[in-house]
C-alpha cells in the first residue's frame, strides 16, 4: 500500500520543492590558521513536511476540517486540473478539435507574491473564460485583452505576447505556479490539448501554433514581440514553431526570445518509444474504464476504488523517473506522516482515487498516442544540425541536473553549442518537474533575452550589492563553517599607536574612506572564504577581492580545445560546488589595473595578495615566503585616493600540507602529465594583483604625494617589512599554542567542551615594531 501512495502522491503534485538537509562534516588533521590583523589603524509554500501548507484553502466548501490531510490533497489537485481545463483564463481561443489556447489576464500586483499564491491558490484560477472559434475576429480580443491590461497599468505599449506550450498531459500542470507572476508580466496565452485526444498529429500542433501566433499578432500595426515556452514536449514543439516562423517572412512579428525548460529534443536518445507500447497495452487488462462520447471517463461504482493495472505500472514507472531525490525525499515524508495519522481503508482509498486521476488526465490511448505519433516525428523535424545552426533566435535551456525522464543536463550542453545565441541554466537537485524551482518571470528578466529591453550593462564596481543575510549565512554555513571547524581560525588585530595586539578585528579601521587589504596569499588561498566571512561578520567591512582571471572564469575556461564555449545564466544568489561562483558573489572582480584603480575611486573596502599565484603555489621550503613584485603601483594608486592600507598576516594554510615537487619537477612528470600542466599555465592569463585580506597595523597614504616615488618606494617597503614581521611573530607566538598542529585534538576538545580550544597567550604574539 505504502508503494500506491508514493506513486499517487508524486504523481498529484510531482511539486514539492527540495529540502536539503546538514551535510556531515570531515574533519580533517590539519593546521591550525592563525590571522594576525594590523589596526589603528515564488513558489509553493512548503512546510516542514514538504507538501503545501495551503492545500486545504483549494478544496470546495463542503470538505470540512474533519478531512484527512490526504483527502483534502487530493481534492485540491483534481480541482486544479479542473480550472486548467475549464478555466484559468479570461478568453479561449478555440483552434482545432481538443486544441485551444487561453489567454490568462493579468493579476492583481497587491496579492501576486502572498504567501497563498502558491500552485493550489493562483489568482488565475479564479478566471472564466469567453470562448472564441477560431474564425471569430482578433478585434474584439484584442480589445478585452488591452482593457484588462490598463486596469492595472498605465503603459499604452502592449507588452510581448507569451506562449505557453505545455508536455504531454497537454494542459501544464508544471507551470501552473508561474501563471501569475508571467500574467502581470506579459501578455500570457496557454496552449491545452483536449486530455483524451487520439487525433491530433505533430503537424496538427506546429500549424495550429504557428497560426494562433500569426492570427494574434498580424492586426497589429507594427510587429509583435513574442516569447515562446516550452516545457517538455512543449520544449520540442518551441523549436519546431521557432524553426517555421524563421523560414517565411510573412509573419508580422519579432521572435524575442524562446525559453526551452527540460525539453524533449532529447526523445530520441531515451527508451520511452520501447517501453510505452507495453505500458498503455494493460488498459486492455481493464474492466472498468469506459469512455462516454465526450471522452471522459466513467468508473463504475462498484469498481471505483479499485486501481486499474495501467495506473499503477504507470505511476510506479513515472515515480521513479520524474521526481529528483530532494523531491522523493519529501514525498516519502508525507507518506510516512499519513500513514500514522489515517487509516488504513482511507489511505487506499485516496491512492486509488489519485491513480483514477492519472488514468483520466494522462489515459492510456492518449499517452500512446502522443509518445509514438508527437515525439518521434518532432525530433526528427528539429534535431537537424544546419536548421538548429541557422536558427538565431536567443535561447534560454532551463535544465533540472537530476531529471530522470530524459537526458537534459547533455541536451542542455548539446543546445547550448548548437544554436547560435543560447544560454544554459542548470538548476541543481531538480528533476522533470523543474518549474518548482525557480521563477521563470525573474529568470527571463535577467536573461540575454530582455524581454523588455531595460536591461542596462552591469557595472561589477558600481552594480555590485552584498547578497542578502539569509544567502550570507548559508554560505557561511556551507563553505566557511567546516573551514573554521577544521582549522580553528584565531584572529588578531593591532593597536596603530602603541603596536599591541588584542584577539579579534576590533582595530581594524572603518570604511569611511577607502580601505586596502593587502596580505600573503596562503597555500591554495584556503583562507580566502574565512577571512571575508570574518570583516562582514565582525566589522560589516565588505573587503572585495582582486582575483585571478582563471578563478574568475572557471579553471575549465582556460584549458585548451576545440569544444565550443558554452553560456550559462545562474539564477541570483545561486552558489553550487564551484567555489567561483561564490568570488563574484561576494564582489570579487578580475584583478587588472582598471578595476583595482574604480575600487579605490569609488570609496570601497578591496582585497590585494601582490604575491599572486606564485605565493599561492609556492615551492618546499617556500612557506610563508613573500613573493612581491618590484613594482609600487598598489601605494601610489592608494595614496591618489588618500586610502588606509592595512597589512594581513597569516598562518597555517603551508603547515596543513606537504609539498613534496617544486614546479620545476612537476613539468618533467612522466606520462604527459608535465607537458599538459605546461599547456595549462600557458593558457592562464599573469596576474600582478591577487586577492585576499587580514591583517592591519594601518598605513594612511594621505600623508604622501603619488607622484613622489621615493615616498611610495618607501611605504611599499614597510608594509612589505611589516608583513614578514608579522608572519614572524605569528609564527613564534604559535609554538605556545598546544592546539596549533593537531586537528583531532583540537575538534576532540570542541565536542566535549561544546567550544573552540584555547590558543597560545597574547603575551606570547610580540607587539608590531611600527
């Protein structure tokens, strides 16, 4: 029973959004790092279960409280497919038998992101809709749409017409948490094919499509702006429509941008055409199923509760390929929660009616159908090399990394380097159903595509804000915690009159004025994350860090090959397992003269390591050793802008680790690997500046001229002498610390203690000489 139940509940909502729990944390046996610091210087709303917390606001007045959680789930899934196919929209366009298209009104700003706005409780639900054949004339529609469109704003420029063409069950259930945010965004028209059609044929849809988009946009005087959308199969026939509004030039519109989500361009490379066949023939094992002449169909009464052999097989087979693991996880959640809260004649009951929900939305005759007559015929009308080379339209791949139905993260790869103006978007830990994930309306917004051209060029100086609390401590949480619970950081920083040390930033001047963090750039930089994390969390200082342009562009982005290039688009505030996604995200930008010299200008905090990546790699028996240039470039641009440089100091990272080749002896390593390390450091853009902050006994460049080179010489050379004091110091100071080289011991005493281990005395850290 347990198994129906999974299959049912996945296949009503196949909505709930992703919960990530705690990772468990590797601790490692490594150095302690010690900083000395110089100063004086819209989606679903989800419970903790994982469903929609307002599923029992979807459900009509005579279920009352007394309705299981379940029974109300339920009831509210059958009513949201009942509004998509007799609602959901002001006016309905009919196109074809079982083909028409809806046009969904905008909703009310006020209540467009509330909290009950969620997949159950969409404002656009609420519409009925004035049907039109496919005869009546656009003037009136277009009339209705322009009124309902000026009720809430005063722009007299209609907006793009959008398109949304749904997957195989035909009406895009999927998406139904987008309707409301696109509605008030742009002019949004839904296509749904009739639930029970056997008829239509993939030239049938591409036609009829291509002459709705025609109809609806030629009674205009100029051209028609037009996003197209597809999800699954709708993704496959976006392409197709695409590629047949291209080939003619009698169409009176502007292809603005097409947004493939998951699409099945990918069929073709999958085993559904094999397995449908077995899957729909059960229905023929079937009783109870019958199909009045409207094609909607009747259980008997006595048989009702009974699930039939096609509903389950294919619930069970859709189960286990749509939903990601973050998906099935909260699935099972509410499953388990059910089972100890309902009986068990109850919880048959609502697996059964789900599965009758699944035979009467995707119904066996229709799935083969549209599997074995739609897909195969669309792929082999897109996937043409020369037509998907040729077809410059802008192109946004919405690809779930973890969708089981169809190959999409290689598709996505695959469009991306085919079609001439395509970006990817990878959306980590989701499936099939990878709308739950994201809002489409920001994603477009923020896309190449620009759908309302008010994009302005992003400045990185000047555009650049600290992401929002929440994004700050789950980074921290993620990336930084385990740092710091591995490694015990230990920060300190300087008395600028008197050259004490006191634990922690506290003497680290303010940004009122434009401040520099110039440092020695650790083994691998592994302190880079735990020193950033530390000046926003003690000091609200946002230091922004001067990187590497092979940390800036991915370390893939510089080795060699034919490959195309592939675009990509992240969602805002969006981090995965690369940490570069992370630089920019805090305000790295690439270290060259130019944007070193608008940080300044512009009054901000910035991150410098003049050693670069020769300190980051150094050699053995190079610890802590400082590798800076000769040049004095970083005072004489600071004292032009009268900026406070304050000296980072810090330990730990070279002691974590033994070298045991310099880089002379890894380029002779046997087997190509040297030649190919060679291949790699000559396709890497030197780097005078790098990035990295933490240490401060201040120097106030205002008091020296930046054209005197003699003055600037000099200040180079004592925050240069500064640095190696301090290095010196921390390193002495260490040997009192009985906790310094021990890992275990140290994360031993923080388990039982419930706190981190002491360190050495501040006695023991010699006051600065400056």
């Amino acid at each position: 029973m347990i198994g129906i139940i999974y299959t049912t509940i996945f296949l009503l909502f196949g909505r709930v959004l992703s919960f990530t729990g705690p990772k468990k944390l590797n601790v490692a046996a490594c150095s302690r790092s010690i900083f000395s610091s110089h100063n004086g210087l819209f989606a679903t709303v989800v419970n903790k279960n994982g469903v929609d917390q307002n599923v029992a606001s979807t459900v009509h007045s005579d279920s009352s409280s007394t309705k299981s959680e379940l029974e109300q789930f339920v009831a509210g899934i059958r009513s949201l497919y009942q509004d998509l196919e007799q609602g959901g929209g002001s006016l309905r366009k009919e196109m074809h038998d079982g083909l028409s298209f809806t046009y969904v009104a905008p909703s009310s700003s006020n209540n467009r992101h509330s909290e009950s706005n969620n997949q159950l409780d969409g404002q656009w639900r609420s519409q009925k809709p004035i049907t039109h054949d496919a005869d009546n004339n656009w003037v009136d529609i277009h009339k209705q749409t322009t009124k309902e469109r000026t009720l809430l704003s005063d722009s007299s420029n209609p907006p793009p017409l959008m398109l949304y063409l749904p997957g195989l069950d035909g009406l895009g259930i999927s998406a139904t948490t987008q309707f409301d945010d696109l509605s008030s965004t742009f002019e949004l028209w839904r296509m749904a094919v009739d639930k029970s059609d056997t008829k239509l044929s993939f030239s049938d849809l591409l036609n009829s499509v291509v002459r709705f988009i025609d109809d609806a946009t030629k009674s205009r005087d100029s051209p028609r702006e037009v996003i197209i959308v597809g999800e699954s199969f709708g993704g496959l026939l976006a392409v197709a429509v695409t590629m047949a509004l291209k080939a003619s030039t009698k169409y009176n519109i502007v292809l603005k941008g097409m947004v493939l989500v998951n699409p099945a361009t990918s069929f073709d490379e999958t085993q559904w055409e094999q397995f449908v066949p077995f899957l729909t023939s059960l229905r023929y094992l079937e009783t109870q199923e019958e199909v009045d002449d409207s094609g909607n169909f009747r259980f008997r009464e006595l048989t009702r509760q009974f699930p039939t052999p096609y509903s389950i097989i294919g619930g069970l087979s859709l189960a286990a390929s749509v939903p990601s693991q973050k998906q099935q996880s909260n699935i099972l959640d509410f499953i388990l929660k059910n089972a100890m809260n309902d009986t068990p004649q109850n919880a048959l009951s609502m697996s059964s009616e789900g599965l009758r929900i699944l035979a009467e939305y995707l119904p066996a005759a229709a799935v083969e159908h549209r599997v074995l007559k739609w897909l195969p015929v669309g792929t082999s009308v897109v996937n043409n090399l020369q037509r998907l080379g040729n077809l410059d339209v802008p192109t946004l791949v919405i690809a779930g990394i973890d969708d089981n139905m169809l190959p999409t993260k290689e598709e996505a790869n695959r469009l991306a380097k085919v079609l001439p103006d395509c970006v990817k978007m990878d959306i980590v830990g989701s499936g099939h159903f990878v709308l739950d994930s994201v809002n489409l309306t920001e994603v477009l917004l923020d896309s190449h595509i620009d759908p309302l051209d008010n994009q302005k060029p992003y400045d990185p100086i000047k555009d650049w804000t600290l992401p929002p609390k929440d994004i700050i401590d789950k980074v921290i949480e993620s990336r930084v915690k385990p740092q710091r619970e591995s490694t015990s950081p230990v920060f300190f920083s300087t008395d600028s009159v008197t050259g004490k040390r006191r634990k922690g930033l506290s003497l680290v001047p303010s940004n009122d004025k434009p401040l520099l963090f110039v440092g020695n750039h650790q083994l691998f930089g592994q302190d880079l994350g735990m020193i950033i994390a530390q000046l926003i969390e003690e000091r609200g200082i946002n230091a922004r860090g001067l990187m590497h342009p092979i940390a800036a562009d991915g370390f893939s982005a510089t080795r060699p090959g034919d490959e195309p290039s592939i675009r990509k688009q992240k969602r805002k505030w969006e981090f995965n397992d690369d940490v570069s996604d992370l630089f920019p995200m805090f305000g790295a930008v690439k270290v060259n003269p130019r944007n070193f010299y608008r940080l300044l200008q512009t009054g901000q905090a910035a991150l410098l390591f003049p050693g670069g990546v020769r300190e980051v790699f150094h050699g053995k028996d190079e610890d802590y050793k400082l590798f800076w240039p000769a040049k004095t470039d970083f005072v004489r641009v600071a004292a032009r802008f009268n900026a406070t440089i304050v000296p980072l100091a810090a330990i730990g990272a070279a002691d974590s680790l033994n070298i045991l080749l310099d880089a002379s002896e890894v380029l002779e390593l046997p087997f190509g690997i040297g030649e190919s390390l060679a291949n790699f450091s000559r396709n890497a853009t030197s780097a005078r500046f790098d990035v990295d902050n933490d240490e401060e006994l201040s120097f106030d460049t205002s008091t020296i001229d930046p054209k005197d080179k003699q003055a600037c010489q000099e200040m180079y050379q004592d925050i240069e002498n500064e640095l190696k004091s301090d290095i010196d110091a921390l390193l002495q100071a260490r040997k009192d610390d009985p906790y310094a080289m021990d890992g275990i011991k140290r994360t031993s005493f923080r388990r039982l203690l419930g706190k981190e281990p002491p360190t050495f005395p501040l006695e023991s850290l010699r006051p600065s000489s400056y």
